[in-house]
C-alpha cells in the first residue's frame, strides 16, 4: 500500500508542475458525510484503488499500478485534468462493479464519455502480446 501511496504522489507532484488546479479542484463529497472538499483527483484514484482492491496483474502486482501508470502517462504528456481522471478510472466499468452512471454522478458526463470510449477502444482485438499488456 504504501508503494502506491507514494505512486500516486508522484503523481500529484507531476500534476501539480504543469497544472496546480488539476491538484486542488474539488468537489463536496455527496456520498458520504465529508463537508470537506476532496480532490478529483484524489477521489478518481480512491475509486479506482477500491475498485480493484481484490485484482492483481499477470505480475502478481496490485492492478491499481495499471490505471496509475496510465496517469503517469497522461501527466508526462501533460495533459488535462479530464484526461488524467480518465486514466484512473477507465478500467472500473470494464472490470468491476462501477458503472458509467456511477462515474457520471461522480465526475459528470465529460468523464463518463471519456471512460465509456476508452473501454470501447479496449475491446478492441490486439495483434501482439505487448498491444495486449498495454492496454
């Protein structure tokens, strides 16, 4: 837990170089009884770490690497804050039990459309195993 602690802080650090709001916009919490404003950011990436909470790679690692390499990806192209939650949340509605209305209620229709598109372009077949293992 704590590798990906520090996973996602290096995240939050790249982030925070090209795009400071990208770190700290926030929304209050409608789910649970937080008055405290949470990053969406943050948010995308509790989602995602419970969601996958009982999955692990071919590798034996936490699956949540995957989504949060993703970011990292995402953030070293620096790109925007849609994209990066898109990052962390585009295996969730594929592979566990959130769906694009969760995502939608959550992050609105912007992030839910991107999520939705991502998983379609996932089902598409891969020729190789390195097409497979990026994806």
């Amino acid at each position: 837990d704590d590798e990906i602690d520090e996973l996602f802080k290096s995240l939050l650090h790249k982030v925070g170089k090209y795009n400071a709001e990208a770190v700290t916009l926030s929304y209050k919490d409608a789910n649970n009884n937080n008055t405290q404003p949470i990053s969406m950011l943050r948010q995308a990436f509790n989602i995602a770490r419970e969601a996958h909470k009982n999955q692990c790679r071919k590798s034996g690692e936490p699956y949540i690497t995957h989504p949060l390499g993703v970011a990292h990806i995402i953030a070293d192209m620096e790109l925007d804050l849609a994209s990066l939650l898109t990052a962390l949340l585009h295996d969730t509605v594929e592979d566990t039990n959130v769906t694009l209305g969760d995502i939608e209620e959550m992050f609105g229709g912007e992030i839910s459309q991107c999520v939705d598109g991502v998983t379609k372009i996932a089902k598409i077949a891969f020729t190789s195993y390195e097409e497979q293992q990026s994806e």
